[in-house]
C-alpha cells in the first residue's frame, strides 16, 4: 500500500514512500509533475496524495556569455530558478531525473559552472550527438558524492 513515487525534493530525484510525502514536495505521477498540497492519506484502502498539477513556467533565454549560459547550452537544459533566490540547471518538463547542477544562487551557480566547464565540455563531447538533436541525456551528478565539496 506504501508504493513509492519519484520525488523531487531540493535538488534531486529519489524514490519516496507515498505515504511520507511532505506539503510543497514536487512528485512525478501519470507522467505530470504535481505539488503535493497536504498529507497523504488511505481511503478505501487506497494512498491519496492532495496535489495540483504543476503548471510550465516561463521560458527563460540567457542570452549572457557566461559560464552559467555556456553549461546551459552543452549539456542541453534550462535554468530553474525557486522562490529562495536558487536556481539549478534541470528540465522538469522532462522529469524526473535530468538535473544538471547543484542548486546553488545564481551567482555561485555561475562561479560551480566556471570550475567545472571541463566537466561540462567532456559531457557534451561524449552525448553530442543526441544533445544536438534535443534529446536529454542523463549525467551523473558528481556533486552528489559526499567528497564533493562545492566550495573547490
């Protein structure tokens, strides 16, 4: 009864009990992204999730020469920015799984891409092909590891 439902929670997708859903997670369900509204519930032996579907927002065009904007272009995905003043690279009309950034404010986020471009670069090289023909590539997120450290 307790099923499990891709979740994304601050800056990543993982698998989470339905039943542990928080108010404001951002769950994939019937290939749509849905804001959980309130606590799960059974009902006739059946797991409710109070949701609404999430709307697209706006398309945003960087038109900067950045490293932000570079990183957007190499590995093929736009920016999402969240209410805190963060944003992180992902695609979430493509969810759940493509996210290409840590979520960082825009200015860090700047600085990550600038350290990492070679990272970002070496990924493009490797997935050109379907990058060029918009097609989304999952990249596994370095930063994750627990010897990451954002701050090199």
């Amino acid at each position: 009864m307790n099923h499990s439902v891709q979740c994304f929670r601050y800056d990543r997708w993982s698998a989470v009990p339905a039943m542990e859903l928080l108010e404001g997670d951002l769950i994939y369900h019937a290939e749509q992204l849905v804001h959980v509204t309130g606590a799960p519930y059974v009902k006739d032996g059946k797991t409710h999730i109070p949701g609404e579907v999430r709307e697209p927002g706006p398309i945003q065009i960087d038109i900067s020469s950045g490293y932000l904007a570079r990183v957007m272009d190499l590995v093929g995905s736009g920016l999402q920015d969240f209410e805190d003043g963060t944003a992180l690279i992902t695609d979430f009309d493509l969810a759940p799984g493509f996210v290409y950034s840590p979520r960082l404010s825009k200015a860090d986020l700047e600085a990550f891409c600038e350290r990492h471009i070679d990272q970002y670069r070496a990924f493009y090289e490797a997935n050109r092909a379907a990058i060029d023909e918009c097609i989304n590539v999952h990249l596994v997120p370095w930063w994750i590891d627990a010897a990451a450290d954002l701050s090199e």
